[in-house]
C-alpha cells in the first residue's frame, strides 16, 4: 500500500454519528442488537472470548447471524482464549461462522511471545461498528449482584465504520482460509451527509512498524493548552509519554489521572504505584477507582478531542500488543465526555495525595511497589525486545 493510501486511511472522516458506551449490560445489549440486524456482514475481533453466560450470548447471535446468510468473521486471541472449548469452537464452525485464532501461544512462525491481539471492535455492514476495551466474558458484564467491570466503548455509525472493515479484513487476509471480497461499497444514508463527528482509526502494531495510537498521545500532551484527562487500567508510561506528560505540567496543564484503586493484576499495580512519587513531583492530580475493577482506557484533552479502544498507557500495548483506538475530534461529543467523567471522579474515585500515599504505604510496601516495577521491566524486555522477529511478521 502506497504511503499516501496509508495516510488516507488513518486521516480524519467526517460523515459519522458517534455515541459513547458505558461499559456492562449498555454495551451488551447494543453490541447483540448490532448483530441481530447485520444484513450483509460482521467482522468481531476480540482479546477474550469467553463460555461463559455472556459469551454465550454473543455466540448464540453470531450463529444466527450466519445461518440467516450473513458473513461473519470472528478473530479471537490464541492466548487469552485458548480456553475456549473445542466443541464450541467446532459449533460455531458449523452454522457457518468463519473462526480463527490471532497466533496461538508458541505456533507462530515467527515467534513473538508478547505480540497479542488485542483489539475490541465489531463491525456490521461497514457502516455500524463499535471499539472500545470490552472483552467478552462475564466481567465485563452486568451479572445478578455482581456489577461489570468500568469500562468504554465508542459506537459508530457512518464513513469510519468502512475503515474499521478494512482494519478487520487486513487481519483476516493472513489466514491461509481468507477468501477474497469484492472491495467494499458502502452507501450512507441521506441522514449522514448532514452529520459531521470527526473521527479517525488508529492503531498500535510495533512488530509492523505502526505507532498511530501512541502518536495520538504525544500530540493530546502537545496540543493541550488547558487540560488533560486519562483513564488507564494499567498505566505504566514509557520514558517519551512521561516526559511529554511532564512538559504539558510544567507549561501549566491541568492533568488528572483516574487510575484503579483494585486491579485484576496485582503486580501491576504494586508497579504503578511505585510511579505515583513521579506523579507527584510534576504536580498531575491523581484518583483512584473505587467502585469495582477499572478497565477502561480512554483519554482526552481541552474539551475538544476522545480517544478511547484498546490501548494502555504503557509499554505492553506501545511496544507489543496489537492495539485499536477511535480519535473523535467534536466538541459537543467531548463536553458530554467529559461530563460523564467529572460524574464519575465525584461519585466513584478518591484523590491519592502525597501526604496520603506516604501515611499509607510503609518503607516495605514500597521496596514491592519497585520491586514489582522493576520485575515487569526485565520480563517485558525478556519477552518482546529480545525475542522480537525483524519488520517481517506474520498476523
């Protein structure tokens, strides 16, 4: 592909309706009702994909959806689904769904041990799609009593869902299965032409030489004037993304940090927290989530730009994982963002100040924190840096 191709597809589009998705039974319920009305296709790509109730469901849809004569597409991680039941899989083969696994664990020709996919997107039709950091399974689902992990997704509608197609259908032309399409045609409704939400795929593939998503933080670090807002679950920034974050501090940015209070992996937060000292040196606000498991990873800046998906603040999803985020640039999507966080900061979160964070942790506390932080370093380095094939690699 020409690099003026590649520029155009990664430009922004303008055409596009966009809706931001809580987490839970809303995105469930939205994501089954995508598939219910899927006329001509469906693309699902996921980190994830659970038996369970949840998963359940989704496959029960997918299955309908094929055997209604739709061409349906699901991509799942060979690592974090490799529990994924044979006879499921042999099922959903059946009624007609095209199934692979991204490279599973120790099968790839050219062996990448920290290289995942870790997309979450569906497209239907090439003109609905919906990207966010949801994996399918029970947690991150509202269950009897048990409430879903915090989490986004962006509902699209309009130019860019074609361009989330196309992302899905690179994917799927490095299976040895892919049988090719004719190219997609996709015809907006009147309704559409009138709507103006500018939006833009990005994507992090470091074995493929892509960086978009970490190119979009370095310019929300740079282009903030006011301030900036991020929600990472696992944030453990890298030299560049701290120095930028320092440099919008120092320039009198307002930065706040809504990180987990619980983690679903506690090394990584003994990690990040050994970081927080760092966070309070440059003066960036920082908050803690309460409520239950925060996954979610969305960031944005001045009350004019999102970006929410996949990606992570930090080395794993830079340097390693395949990543996928939606930039929406539309001030009126951004002020309803926003008010959707501020809601959250003042219900759901705590401030973690200095004076706090040094009553509470003791000299033994934190040599874990800097151990832990300096564990995921090495097995970073181990697995990905030194192991890492040439710019060829297989997906």
């Amino acid at each position: 592909m020409s690099g003026s191709s590649l520029k155009a597809k990664s430009a922004y589009c303008v055409h596009n309706k966009v809706e931001l998705v809580r987490g839970g039974k809303d995105y469930f319920d939205l994501l089954i009702k995508m598939l219910n009305e899927a006329k001509e296709s469906i693309h699902l790509q996921v980190y994830i994909l659970n038996n369970d109730e949840t998963g359940r469901m989704v496959i029960d849809a997918l299955e309908a959806a094929a055997r209604r004569g739709v061409a349906v597409y699901v991509m799942v991680d060979g690592y974090a689904s490799q529990s994924l039941p044979r006879n499921t899989i042999h099922q959903v083969r059946e009624a007609g769904v095209n199934f692979r696994f991204f490279e599973p664990l120790l099968k790839s020709n050219n062996f990448y041990f920290g290289r995942r996919l870790h997309h979450k997107v569906v497209v239907v039709d090439g003109l609905y799609g919906m990207v966010g950091g949801l994996n399918i399974a029970d947690r991150y689902n509202d269950m009897p009593g048990i409430p879903a992990w915090m989490d986004w997704g962006i509902h699209v509608e309009g130019e860019v869902s074609a361009r989330l197609y196309d992302v899905c259908e690179e994917l799927w032309k490095k299976s040895s299965r892919y049988v090719k399409h004719e190219p997609l045609h996709v015809q907006l409704p009147g309704s559409l032409h009138k709507s103006e939400s500018r939006v833009r795929v990005r994507r992090n593939d470091w074995v493929r030489n892509k960086n978009q998503i970490s190119a979009s933080y370095i310019d929300m670090f740079r282009q903030a004037n006011k301030e900036i807002i991020i929600m990472s679950s696992y944030f453990l920034p890298g030299r560049v993304i701290r120095k930028r974050m320092e440099a919008a501090a120092k320039r009198g940015v307002s930065v706040r940090l809504i990180l987990a209070g619980t983690s679903d992996v506690r090394i990584v937060k003994f990690a990040e927290r050994y970081i927080y000292s760092w966070i309070f040196r440059n003066r960036i606000n920082l908050y803690e989530y309460q409520k239950n498991v925060l996954h979610g990873k969305l960031s944005m800046y001045d009350d004019k730009w999102v970006t929410a998906g996949s990606y992570n603040v930090n080395f794993i999803s830079a340097y390693a994982s395949i990543e996928l985020n939606l930039d929406v640039a539309d001030e009126q999507f951004a002020k309803k963002v926003k008010h959707t966080i501020e809601g959250i900061i003042r219900k759901d979160c705590i401030e973690i100040t200095e004076s706090e964070y040094g009553k509470k942790y003791n000299i033994f506390q934190r040599s874990i924190h800097k151990i832990s932080y300096d564990l995921i370093q090495m097995i970073f380095f181990l697995f990905t840096f030194y192991f890492r094939p040439g710019k060829k690699g297989s997906e």
